[in-house]
C-alpha cells in the first residue's frame, strides 16, 4: 500500500513539468532539439539550464520518505542527456545534482543523490548516439530511466550511511520511482515528438498549397505582372490558401486585392499602407500583427495582421506579394514559408516573362542565333526536373528555378559580348546545377580554377560542357564525372574541359558538326584571337573526351 501511495504522489508531481514542456515546445531551441537541427551553444546553454531546472522541479515537488526525498529528478536529466547530447546531460546533471546537494549538507542521501543524478546525465548521453538508430525513442528512454534508477539505488546503497536505513529506504522506493520516471521520461518525449510531428504534418501540407499554386501561376506569370495576371494569380492563393485575403502591387499601384478589404483596396490605386511604403523602401519582409500598425486609413477594414515580401525583378524590387488575416496575430511561421516561398517563386517567373518578352523583339536572325545555344530538350528536362522536385523538395526546385532564371539570362545575350570568367563559371555551374538535379550521381563536377579573372567571349564554356555531358556522360550507364580545370600558362590561358564518357574514335585534326554548336565555337575563337587558337580535341573510345581552349593573354 505504502507504495502504491509513494508511486501516486510521484505521478502528481509530473502534472506541472509537463505543462512546463507544453510552453517550451513553442520556443526556437526546443524545436531545433526535438526535430534533429544542429544547436548553437547558446542553445545548448539554454537548454541545460531549462533541463536543470527541471530536475530540481523533481526535487522541490517530491516528498520526504525516511530521511530522503522521493522525486522525479532523473526525468529532466535523463531526457537533456537523450535529447541534447552530452553537453546539455552532464550539465544538466551537475546543475540538479549540486542543488539537491547543497539543499540537505550533510543530509542521509544527500551525497548519493548528487552522484546519482550526475550519472543520470551520463546515462542519457551515452543513449543520445543511439537516438537517432531507433524507430521509438520513447522506448529507449524508458530502458535507460530503468537503467538509471537502478543505478541511482545502488549508489545510495553504497555511499548513504548507515547502510541498514539505506537498505530499508531503497526497498520502498526502487520500485515506484524507476515505473514512474521511466514512464515519465516515455510520456516527455512522446509529448515533444507528437507536438512537433502535427507542426510538420501543417508545414507539409503549406507546401503542398504552395506546389498547387506554383503550378496554376506558372503559365499566368510568364505572360508578365499587370492587373489581369495579378488578379488571376491573387484568386489562385485566396482559393487555394484560404488565407483572409490576397495583394499584389508593382510599384505604389495595387495591381490586385482579393478577399476582405477589396471595397476599398482598389486595382490601380496608390498603396494605402505605410508598411509596404516601408518593404519597398527596405527590400525585406516584414510581419504586422495588429491593424494600427497595417497603416489602412480605412477605420471598417477588418485586417488585423498581414505578411508583406518584396517581388524582385533581378535585384530590383518591382512590388510586393501580401497575405493578411483578419486575426489579430494570425500570421504563423507556415504563413510566413508560404509566402516567401511564393514570392521567390513568383520573382523567377516575372524574370522569365522578361526574358520571353525581350526574345520576342529580337529579329529572326537573332532568334534564330539564341535557339542555337540553346538547346531545346535542356530547357524540356529542366522544367520536368523542377516541376518532380516541387513535389519532392520545394527548396530545391526554388533553387533550380532560380539556377534556370540565371542560365536563360546569360545565355540571351549577343554573341560577340566578352565577358569575365567568373561569369562563364557561374552560368556553367548554373546549367550543370541542373543537370545534376536531373541525373543524380550519375554526374559529378569537379572544378580546379587556379588563375585571377579576366576576359573571354561570351558562351563559350557552357556549349562544351552541355556537349560533354550529352555526348560523353549522358549516354554512358554508369554515369561520370567532367572536370573543369583552369591554368595561368605564360603568355595564354589554358582552359581544360575533359569527361570520362563514352569517348570517340574520330580523328578530330578539325572540329565538325558534333555536339552543341562545336563548329561555331572553334570559329569565333579563330576570329577573335587568330588561327591559332581554335579548339583542339583529344578522344580515345570508352575512356573519353578532351577539349582544349588557349585565350591569349593580350586579348584576355
């Protein structure tokens, strides 16, 4: 009966930790613990020291047996050790052993329990490799809270004196407290794990709202940003997101305003709130939680709190996307993923329509110049690549979005452009970013540039590599990797690029037709630096190709 009684006090004294956990869950540092992200030391002395109060919460709210205390201690040291790793057990021991302690000097278990809750910490970091390799972590850490209070008996047994009382204390409390904290210690981190398992569950299904939009915006957007492309789009998030209401601006000009506030938040207007004066002066987002701070001069508008992100053209900010809610403090941290995500998305594809539309003034001769750095079945996988990954990892497609934005860019400018090198690199890692995405580990870049910058004519590396990857690696199964290596030789730069693919056994005294446009490169190279410095290509069968550009320094 005794305990029973001793078991049923223990359980009581858990209610408030919990509760204690309950309002933790909503802090920064407590989410990085639970869902695996990599802790800051500040973190992680936050996190000890919230542990070690916990432990001594298990102190104060235990009850005195027999000249000791009955506690839940090892719960909020076990779980810091399990959780945090070693740093925030151990520490979190030491802060609730000492206390306990220094509270009874002298006192019969006072000692024990000091070394006891420090091996505690111990015991939950050692556990805290393990974590990761089990499906139940709530399972490991009733195993080691079993582990660890036998251990804590057998200190007690050993150090508390005289050795008779030890003995007769330790028969009435192993078994109430090592069920009760091991399940105490089970229910904590089911309780952590569950709160931030229904946060991913909400964040999953935001990015499922966000593929849905991304995909009816896609072909809106590439027509440019206007009233009607900005109503379409501004209809697509409110029916979607279901959010209050949606805005979008160029400029001051309220291009569109859908949901509550339409009545007053009229297309062709000038902005009615200081706070996106304020984001397009700052080119930063920002997040209104009450209506007097939106700035509406309309007292009946019913938006209360609103998420403003910059749309960019470039690096120019050219409006901003809008999600309000009519709640107060309505605007949740999904809220705000959704809606800089959309906007990232949304910049992309306005820089897209920009470049439709100046291809469309080109003369036919120009266009027909472009189609041929480009080519056509690139820019088909690339968009079917982005569009799989939308579904698979939204941050990666938003990348390959942006990767594609910088790849068409560079590659619409005139021919004869001499650029930097740095530039050629970038839109080189630009396109194999992409191919990369598509191909997985079946190519591998490596990159050895060892020279200062200086000047080369515009698309001349990209059309090899692309040359070398659906020539040489892309028809090869196993795959292989291209290396782009760059030399200072003296009077020239020497640049390498060079593949493990399939190879050929063609003599090549003169580069052909074969490839993406190999004929055009070796004859603008010739007509910019003389005879002499045309391409030159080396290729054995199954072991690869070798192409070799010379820029001579006093052009370069």
């Amino acid at each position: 009966m005794e305990i029973f009684k001793i078991a049923l006090d223990l359980v009581n004294s858990l209610s408030l930790m919990f509760v204690i956990t309950f309002l933790l869950s909503k802090t920064n540092s407590f989410k990085n613990l639970v869902l695996n992200k990599q802790n800051t030391f500040y973190n992680k002395i936050f996190l000890t020291i919230i542990f070690g109060l916990f432990g001594i919460f298990g102190t104060y709210y235990g009850f005195p047996i027999d000249g000791a205390i009955a506690n839940s201690r090892a719960i909020g040291v076990v779980v810091a050790g399990l959780l945090g790793g070693p740093f925030v057990g151990i520490g979190s021991g030491l802060i609730s052993g000492i206390h306990r302690w220094a509270i009874d000097i002298g006192g019969f278990t006072a000692l024990a329990c000091m070394l006891s809750t420090i091996c505690e910490g111990i015991i939950g970091s050692i556990a805290y490799k393990y974590k990761n390799k089990v499906k139940r972590k709530w399972l490991l850490g009733f195993y080691i809270t079993v582990l660890a209070e036998i251990l804590q008996m057998i200190i007690v047994i050993c150090v508390a004196k005289p050795y008779a009382l030890a003995i007769k204390l330790v028969g009435k409390i192993i078994m109430p407290m090592t069920l009760v904290n091991s399940v105490g210690v089970a229910l904590f981190i089911i309780l952590l794990e569950n709160i931030y398992k229904e946060q991913q569950r909400e964040a999953a299904a935001q990015s499922e709202l966000a593929l849905k939009i991304a995909d009816k915006t896609l072909p809106i957007l590439r027509n440019g940003i206007n009233r009607e492309t900005a109503l379409a789009t501004c209809n697509i998030i409110h029916s979607i997101a279901k959010v209050d209401a949606v805005a979008i601006t160029e400029g001051s000009e309220i291009l569109a305003h859908v949901g509550i506030g339409s009545d007053h938040h009229l297309p062709g207007e000038m902005i009615k709130t200081s706070v996106t004066k304020t984001v397009l002066e700052t080119e930063k987002s920002i997040i209104v939680d009450n209506h007097n701070k939106i700035g509406c001069q309309n007292k009946s508008c019913k938006l209360n709190s609103v998420i403003i992100v910059p749309l960019f053209k470039k690096d120019r900010v050219i409006g901003v996307l809008k999600i309000y809610k009519t709640k107060e403090n309505g605007i949740s941290d999904v809220d705000v993923q959704l809606a800089e995500g959309l906007a990232k998305l949304f910049s992309t594809q306005i820089e897209l329509a920009e470049i439709d539309y100046n291809a469309q003034l080109l003369s036919k001769a120009e266009l027909k110049a472009l189609q041929a750095q480009i080519n056509p079945h690139f820019l088909f996988n690339a968009l079917n690549t982005i569009v799989s990954m939308c579904r698979i990892n939204p941050e990666i497609a938003r990348k390959l979005l942006i990767n594609l934005g910088n790849f068409l860019r560079e590659s619409f400018k005139e021919n004869n452009d001499i650029v930097d090198i740095n530039n050629e690199i970038k839109h080189v890692e630009a396109y194999l970013e992409i191919e990369q995405a598509r191909f997985g580990d079946k190519l591998k870049v490596v990159y050895d540039i060892n020279t200062d910058n200086f000047q080369i004519p515009h698309l001349i590396l990209q059309p090899l590599v692309e040359n070398a990857v659906k020539h040489g690696i892309y028809p090869k199964k196993e795959g292989g990797t291209i290396a782009i290596a760059i030399r200072d030789y003296g009077d020239c730069y020497n640049i390498k690029i060079e593949d493990n693919g399939v190879g050929f056994d063609q003599p090549f005294e003169k580069p052909t037709n074969h490839g993406i446009g190999i004929n055009n490169i070796d004859k603008r190279l010739k007509s910019i630096y003389g005879s002499d410095y045309g391409l030159k290509i080396e290729s054995k069968k199954s072991l690869g190709t070798k192409v070799l550009v010379n820029i001579p320094k006093r052009s370069a």
